[in-house]
C-alpha cells in the first residue's frame, strides 16, 4: 500500500474545547514522507504530531516545543489515521484544535467529499514483532501492543457507572472507519465538570460537542447514543489518534483497558523505546 494525502486543501472553523478560543484550521496536501506537521500561523512556527513533544495530558493531548502548543489534536489525527492519510499540513491560528461535534466526523466527512490522492511511495509500516505490555497501577489501565496480520485496536472501559457500564469496542482498520469510529463523540461526567472549569478546562464544553452523563440518571438533555458503546468507540477513536504519533502506521493490534491520552502516550512512548 502506497502514502496518501488529500486532494485538496479543507477549512474549518470552531473553538478550542479547553481554552474555549475560536480557531480557524486548514488541513492541506503534502508531498511524500512529509508526515502530519501542524504550523500555528499566528506565531510563525511548526510542530510534527509526534511522541517526541507530547506535553500536558489531562483531558486531551497536547504537543509542545519551544513555546509552540497544539492542544487537542486527537479527534483530528484520528480521522487522519483511520482515512490512511500519512501526509497533511494543519494550519491553524490558535492553540487548540477546534472540537466541533466532539467526534470526529466533520473532519473525516469532509475528507472524503474531497477525496484522496495515492501517493508514488510506499507506507513505512511499522511491523509488529513481539508482544509489549505497558500497566499504569495507579490508574488500573494497562496497553498491550502484539502481532497481527492487519491493524487492530481493541478497547474496554469501566468507570464504576451504573449508566455507562463496562463497554468494549473492537475496531479492525480494514473496516469502515468514517461508519463506526467517526461519529463517536467526547463526554464527561455532570459531577465533574465544576473541578475541570477549577483547572481552566472544558471552557469551550456544551451539549452541542460532549455527551454529559448524569450519574444515575442518565444523559443529559436526553441525548441518544448512536451507538450502544458509543463512549468505548470513542476511546478507540482517542487511542487511534495518540498511536498516529508514532510516526507510522502500525501492522499489530493495540488493546487497552481503561484508556486515556496519558497512559496511551506513556505507553507508546516506552513501546518506541523498546524498538
């Protein structure tokens, strides 16, 4: 299988889901082995979506070097790795990707109205040859990475709730990403949010980009899950855009309990260390 890159260049618009700031993005072609770089236009300076500048972890995933943020860019690197696009500019003029629905669909609508370009160079595969294992004691969360003829990534969570449950989510990326990940959507608990808005987060937060869950009772707003693990989708669509920041496309299976961006990025990180 050859790299992919779009065909055209795609704009969008919103706010960050943590700063709350209005941000406009462009997501634009690139030329082979350029890989996925984000150029902050309002400071003249770039970053690569890569474990090597993984920052603050705590609700989201950030990338930062020398004073340079990109908050946020889960949703949207996901889309990019579950469309297998392997090359991609992102302009944007804030920190913070913008979270619009809070899944990744709008993104990957987009894409695929616009279309994709087969590329004349192969995609360096990152091949799978022995198992690894990663445990995070303090959270209960562990990630294992092993052999497998295609890609893989296989998801349970548990948060102790009576409304969610224990939900598992299994995703083969031979599958149909843009129908089963995509419109998967971001959510948090109603109990919660005041401490988050303590740490300046979720400013950006409505019902119009998070599921909110309303322990026992139920979702607020009366909110339908499209999906009946919906939540477990969408932690498989967070894991997707943390594992794209190894740089290349993964031929194995990824299996987590009980996810998040920090231990999936620790996880990844000391994965690479062992290759």
């Amino acid at each position: 299988m050859n790299q992919h890159t779009l065909k055209t260049s795609l704009s969008f618009s919103g706010v960050g889901l943590h700063t709350g700031n209005p941000v406009q993005l462009r997501i634009s072609p690139a030329p082979v082995d350029f890989g996925i770089c984000f150029n902050r236009t309002d400071l003249g300076a770039s970053l690569r979506a890569s474990l090597e500048f993984v920052g603050q972890t705590r609700r989201s995933t950030s990338l930062e070097s020398r004073g340079v943020k990109v908050i946020t860019p889960e949703h949207l690197l996901s889309a990019l790795y579950g469309l297998g696009i392997d090359n991609a500019l992102i302009d944007l003029d804030a920190p913070e990707v913008p979270i619009l629905d809070g899944s990744a669909w709008p993104y990957v609508e987009a894409i695929l109205k616009a279309g994709l370009v087969e590329q004349d160079v192969e995609r360096n595969w990152l091949v799978i040859d022995k198992p690894f294992r990663y445990e995070d004691r303090r959270s209960d969360s562990y990630i294992t990475i092993e052999p497998y003829e295609g890609t893989c990534f296989d998801v349970t969570i548990d948060f102790n709730s009576r409304v969610v449950g224990v939900q598992r989510a299994c995703f083969d990326l031979s599958a149909d990403y843009a129908r089963e990940i995509a419109p998967c959507r971001t959510f948090c608990f109603l109990q919660e949010i005041d401490l988050l808005r303590k740490f300046g987060l979720i400013k950006g937060g409505s019902l119009d980009n998070a599921l909110v869950i309303d322990e026992p009772k139920g979702y607020v707003g009366g909110k339908k899950l499209f999906f009946d693990n919906e939540l477990a989708r969408h932690k498989l669509l967070d894991l997707m855009g943390d594992c794209s920041l190894l740089g290349r496309p993964i031929r194995g299976k990824v299996t987590a309990w009980k996810p998040g961006h920090k231990v999936n990025t620790q996880a990844f990180k000391k994965f690479l260390e062992t290759i």
